[in-house]
C-alpha cells in the first residue's frame, strides 16, 4: 500500500509535477515579474531542487522514514504531532489546486456556466485514492507519463509559432525585487520536497537514485520553463488576464478554423494528469493523519475529502482572495514546509538508540 | 478494502469521470439559443452610448446557413447590450462562435477598448476572433449583402482570412493582437479598415436597399424550419427577427436581416486600407499601396502581387509584379548617440502582366524581369513603406514596433528616447529585388 519505486518517483517529477503549474501560475507570476518571469520561476526551481538533493542525501544515508527519523530524535509523541502538523500543511495546500483546477473544468470544458456539484466527482476520486495510498501515486505517475509528454509536446508544438519570444525582454525589465516578490509569492505552487520527504523509506535506495531523481527534477522544472516562456511569448503584455494558461496557448493555429478546437483532445489529456496530481497533497494529508491517529486510511480519507469539498462550495466566490491569502501572506508557511522543514531533516537522527 | 468495494469504486471513478469532463449536463438548447456569428458596435445615433448589433446565425434544415440582425440601441456598455439582447429576444445569446467584431467609424474615434475591454473580460468569446474598423457603421455593413455568402459575417472573414493576409492585400488583426499593442510600451495597433462597395445587380435584381427595414413577419418567411418546430414558444421566445423595436427600458431593438434579399443589389466588400491606431483611437489611415508595402516588410505576407511603372523602349509601360519575399527584418541600432531603424527586405519577382502586348519570346519568358523592372519595384517599395512610416510616426502609432524594440533591445536608450524615437529615428531602406536570370 505505502511502497513506491524510484522509476516511479522519476515520473512523477517528469510528468505530474509540471502540470500543477500550467494553470493559474503562469499569470500570478506574470503580475508580480511582468516579463522577467521566467528568472521568478528559475530561483523556485533552483531552491527546490536543492532541497530535492538534500532529501535525496537523506534517503541515502538513512533509508527510514520520516516518523522513524523524528521517533528516533524526539520521540513517538513529537513525531506524531510533526505528522499532525504537516497534514495540516498538506491540506492548505491541496485547497487552493482544488479550487484552481475546479475553476478551469468549470470556465474551460463547460459552455454556459455550470453549477459547482459538477466538480464534485472529483472528490469520489480523490477519496478512492486516498485510500489506496502512496501505491495509488506510483500507479498514477505510471500512467501520467506517456499522457504527459504527448500532450504536453503537442500543445507547445501547437503554440510555438505563434510565441514572440523577445516579448522576454529586456532581461531584468522587472527589479530584483519584483523577480524576487514573484518566487516568494508562488511557492505554494512549490511543494514537491515535502512530498518527497514523506516518500522516505517508502522507496528502495538503488543505484543513483539520487541521479535519477534530480535529473527528472530537472527535466519537470525544464518543462515548466518552457511553458512559461511560450505563455509569455504568446501573451505578451496581456499575459496577467490569461487564467487556465494550458487552454489559452495552442488555441491561434489557423489550421482550427476548419477543424474546430483540436487542441482539446490534449488539454483533456493534462487535465487528466491534473486529476492525479491535485490528489497528491490529500493522499499525503491522509497519510499523515493514519500516522498521527494510528488508524486504518478510510476514515481520514473520508474526512479530509468532504472537508475539502465543503470548503470548495464555501470558497467558490472567493477564489481571489484565497489565492491572496495563500500567495502574499501565507508564503512563509510554504517557505517553510516545503523548503526549511525538509532541509533541516538532515539534521534528523539516523540511528535509533537501540541500533 | 475489500476487492469487491475497489471494484464498486473504480466503477464509480470511471463513470463520474465520465461525466466529469463531458459536460453531459451543460447541453444548449439549440432552440432557445441565439448563435451570434458577429458584433458590430456604433455611437448610438441618438443620444449616448452605442448601438450594438449581433448578427444571429439561423441553422437551417436545408443545411444553407442564414442570419438576421438585431439591434440594441442606446446601451451604456457592451455588456449591457448583449444582456439586453437576450431580453428584447428571449433567446440566450451564445459568443462562443462570434468571428468578427466590427467597429463603426464613429467608435474608433474616442478610445476602442472603451467597448473591447467586454471582450477581454468575458471569456465567451474567443480572442482570436477577427476585429475590424468600418467605414460609416457596424450595422449598416453587416446588413450588406455579399454575392458569394448569405451572412455577411462570414463574407467579411473571408475577406480578412489569413489567405488574405498573406498576400498582403489585408492586414488582418485578432482581438489578443491588438491588445497586445494597446497594452504594450507602443500604445498603438491597426485593424483592417472595410468599406462596402456596391457591385452589378443581381438578376431580378428589385433595387431593395441593403439596409432596408424589413417587416419582422415577412422575414419569417425565411425561417420555415423554426416555424415548424412545436418545441419553440414564440410567444414566451420570440425569435430575434421579431423582437420589438422599442421598449419600456429606453433601449430600443431593431431588426434586420442580412441575408433575406436573395434578389437584388450584391455588395463587395473591400478591406485594403489599414486604419491606425494610437492609445487606442484612430490616428491615420494607410492606403492600399501602403498597406502592401507594411504587409511585405513587417507581416507574415510573403507572396504578394503589385504594379510598377518603369521606362522600355521609351515608353511607359505598367508590370505587375508577383513578389516572393524571402527574407525581412526591421533592427533598429545606434549611430552617433541616434537611433537609426533599418528595414531590409529581399524579394524575388517575375512578371505576371504587363499593360501591353508583347512578343510571344518576352511572354516565354515571363520568369525574368529585367533590371529597369526591378529597380523600379525597389524604389516603389521603398517609397510606399516610406510614406506609411512617416504616417505612422506623424500619428504617434508605433506601427513598425521602433519603441517596442528600443525596449526590448535597447532598454538603457529607452528613457532617453521613448518619446521621440518614432520622429528621430533615421530609416535606412536595404530592399533587393532579384529575379531569375
């Protein structure tokens, strides 16, 4: 049920990681580092695949788990309370994906506007996966990776020729501070160390595993470059109105006009990785909550899905605010789970008293 | 979890899915649904606010399309218009498959986002949807009937196709295009200026005007298949062609067809003139020569067809030129602490006519324009894109991206010259025209 592969971890970096990303990102970053965009999104990457390795080290150096990390340096009962508190975490962040990706089914697939119960299928699935475990997430990445690259591959293709890549300059258009408001103010779209430190001891350390990882780090974080360069090039000085940025792109190739939107074939596509990859905060909140409470994954599950349903319904005219809340103030909260609390994980006892 | 409950729930999933993404419950009653193919916006003839007409698309059991036109006169904003739309018809007015928004002459005198900005708001319509200026008003030109389509709408498309473009007789312009520009350091954007010209009768041509009123319930007359269809209420949804002309609210509805004469004048429409743009109102207009040359140095167009003047055997003879663009560039550089833009253009041409005749020896060989033709070409190209930049710069449009590029490329001269760049700025001509030998 808790078991993960390397391969697997490998495809999740490369496919589901990306597509996180492909939403509403792209225009929030657009608004705080206007054209320099692109640097805003290279220091997160950049800081996140450090702390990627970091973890990496410590998979190599330990092979336990996270609870049996923090069992050893602070006892059972202060594990259990980290895991209460990052369940926490991994449930504010699963919030504002919900809600980014319930407004781009919403807006996007729908013609006239729907109710909001149109989105709540979702949550069956989410809640199956939550049950089902950190396999279920293997399994997923699996499947998302030939989806991915596909899709992916052909909706860039599709935008290509219309991107104007000097829209990019000049370089350093914005101010340092603005480039760096603008990697602050997105890392609650950064939460991907977090979730690699709960895969510890849930996956066999092989031979350059840590190479392997980094280097599909690598290759997502390249992926998420690309699409904001085409985004921007596509754009330009309009970039910041284009919200659900993975439907916008591909949709000025002429050869539409007789066929109609083609490119849907393969927005569905990565909605569908999207699927997956909005599950993973929850599975990861449900994990922690089993950990916590010491109990079976059904119930958790069941909790952590109506809640966020209910607050889907409570926050859906607020998308707004929410998306304030999480970006401008809340940061540091992202800031610190993702990136600091990972790191200092080094700092964690690799050997129990016992051994 | 037992293997019968994962079986129930990937049973579940799947289904869910299913409904999930196919929309199943969102389906459109076609019936009570006004499929709007265009908008044409005007100042309002009397009073405030403008006047906005959406041209419906009828579908047809004979599989020919049709379309009527309504009018909202009078509305604040577009927003309000297209909500009064659906009051004065009781249809449901759809933007999904609006191609065209037409903006009348009057509009782009005071600024055009002032009315665009509905549509940068509203996701309903697409951004790729053409935009074009027109001379006298939006609706008077989507009433024209053209020879070769029943809706006007489509007509005009066809005219500003990207075919088109590419040819350089239109410079075609989409919606996010010239936001783009408005919103960029330039402020500035044109769109394709359209004029409708009145062409041969038609056989049993009766004379009726294309913008001739016509009674709502001879216009029925058209519609046989929604006559038919018991599922419509005409009393409770009036189809748009009935909608009353006048109502409590002040807002007045009018309507018209722009496809019921199928006798009578055919109108052509014309779009080689360029209006240009400066913060979003309409600063100069460039002719048709001037159009080609802006559509050949700065555009996709890379055929394109033109005349030239030049001297043979002492006597003025016309060429028409078919012109294969093979390279263009604009740089814009710094001499002596100045700006100095550079447009260089490579082109290979051959003739296509000539305004007399000639030897079957010179018709064979059609492929080579001599050096005289040329040359001529090269300067008529460099006067005609010459004339266009000294318009564009006199009117403050950045219509050749100069500002643009001082920003991108030259960010450290911006402040110095984001001013005066458009008027400084020294235009050097590099413009080769080969042809085979």
């Amino acid at each position: 049920m808790e078991r993960i592969k390397v391969r697997q971890l490998c495809f999740y970096f490369v496919a589901m990681m990306p597509v996180a990303k492909l939403l509403v990102y792209p225009a929030t970053l657009t608004y705080q580092s206007k054209n320099d965009l692109l640097l805003s999104a290279f220091v997160n990457c950049l800081a996140e695949g450090a702390i990627v390795a970091l973890v990496m080290l410590l998979a190599k150096k330990s092979g336990k788990s996270l609870f049996a990390l923090l069992e050893n340096t602070f006892g059972n009962i202060t594990a259990k309370i980290v895991y209460g508190v990052f369940a926490l975490f991994f449930f504010a962040s699963a919030l504002l994906p919900f809600m980014e990706h319930k407004n781009f089914v919403l807006q996007v697939m729908y013609e006239n506007v729907p109710s909001i119960i149109s989105f709540a299928p979702f949550f069956f699935v989410c809640f199956f996966a939550c049950v089902k475990g950190f396999k279920s997430i293997g399994r997923m990445a699996d499947i998302s990776l030939p989806i991915f690259i596909v899709a992916f591959a052909v909706l860039i293709l599709l935008a290509f020729p219309h991107a104007d890549f000097a829209a990019l300059l000049p370089l350093q258009g914005a101010s340092a501070g603005e480039v760096l408001r603008g990697s602050l103010f997105s890392a609650n779209w950064y939460t991907e160390a977090a979730f690699l430190l709960f895969f510890l001891g849930h996956f066999e350390y092989e031979k350059r595993a840590s190479v392997k990882v980094i280097a599909s780090y690598a290759i997502g974080s390249a992926a998420v470059l690309l699409f904001l360069a085409v985004f921007y090039g596509v754009f330009s000085d309009i970039a910041i109105r284009q919200q659900n940025a993975v439907a916008q792109i591909s949709k000025y190739t002429t050869s539409f006009t007789s066929l109609g939107r083609v490119d849907y074939l393969f927005i569905f596509a990565i909605a569908l990785v999207m699927i997956f990859r909005l599950c993973v905060p929850a599975q990861m909140c449900v994990h922690c909550l089993c950990k916590s409470f010491g109990c079976k994954p059904m119930l958790p599950a069941a909790a952590v899905n109506i809640l966020l349903l209910a607050l889907t319904v409570f926050f859906n005219y607020s998308f707004l605010e929410l998306q304030t809340l999480f970006t401008q103030r809340l940061w540091f909260l992202f800031a610190l789970f993702a990136y600091a609390l990972p790191a200092a994980a080094l700092l964690l006892k690799r050997r129990g008293a016992h051994e | 979890m037992n293997k019968l409950w994962t079986s129930i729930f990937l049973t579940a999933a799947a289904v869910l899915l299913l409904l999930f993404f196919s929309n199943d419950f969102g389906l459109i009653d076609i019936q009570e649904t006004a499929i709007v193919v265009a908008i044409g916006i005007d100042t309002a003839e009397e009073g405030e606010g403008y006047d906005v007409t959406a041209q419906i698309a009828v579908p047809s059991s004979t599989g020919s399309g049709s379309a009527g036109n309504v009018t909202v006169k009078n509305a604040q904003t577009v927003g309000e218009a297209i909500s009064e739309l659906n009051h004065e018809t009781g249809w449901y007015p759809t933007l999904v498959h609006c191609k065209l928004i037409l903006l009348g002459e009057a509009v782009t005198e005071t600024d055009v986002f002032r009315v665009l900005d509905y549509f940068l708001r509203n996701d309903a319509v697409e951004d790729s949807c053409l935009v074009a200026a027109c001379a006298g008003t939006a609706r008077e030109t989507l009433q024209a009937q053209s020879p070769v389509n029943d809706i006007s709408a489509s007509a005009i498309a066809k005219v500003l196709s990207s075919e088109a473009q590419e040819t350089g007789l239109v410079s075609v312009t989409i919606l996010k295009d010239f936001a783009i520009g408005y919103y960029s350091v330039g402020k500035s954007g044109f769109l394709p200026y359209i004029s409708v010209q009145g062409e041969a009768e038609s056989q049993g041509g009766g004379g009726a005007a294309p913008t001739a009123e016509i009674d709502a319930a001879e216009e029925c007359a058209w519609l046989p298949s929604l006559k038919r269809n018991r599922w419509w209420k005409p009393k409770r949804q009036p189809l748009p062609i009935a909608a009353p002309v006048s109502s409590e609210s002040g807002s007045q509805g009018g309507a018209d067809s722009g496809a019921s004469g199928k006798s009578g004048s055919a109108d052509v429409f014309q779009a080689s003139e360029t209006m240009l743009f400066y913060e979003g109102k309409q600063v100069a207009l460039l002719s048709p020569e001037e159009t080609l040359a802006y559509n050949l140095a700065a555009t996709d167009t890379d055929f394109a067809y033109g005349s030239v003047t030049a001297e043979q055997d002492g006597q003025e003879t016309v060429y028409n030129l078919k012109m294969k663009i093979g390279k263009k560039k604009r740089s814009l550089t710094f001499e002596n602490g100045m700006p100095v833009f550079t447009f260089t253009v490579r082109a290979n041409a051959r003739l296509a006519d000539t305004d007399r005749a000639s030897a079957i020896l010179e018709v064979a060989k059609t492929q080579i324009a001599d050096d005289a033709i040329l040359r001529a070409a090269e300067k008529k190209f460099e006067q005609e894109l010459s004339s266009a930049i000294s318009k564009a710069a006199a009117a403050g449009c950045d219509l050749f991206g100069i500002k643009q590029r001082l920003y991108r490329y030259r960010y450290r001269e911006y402040a110095a010259f984001q001013d005066s760049v458009l008027t400084a700025a020294q235009v050097h001509y590099d413009i080769r025209f080969t042809s085979l030998k």
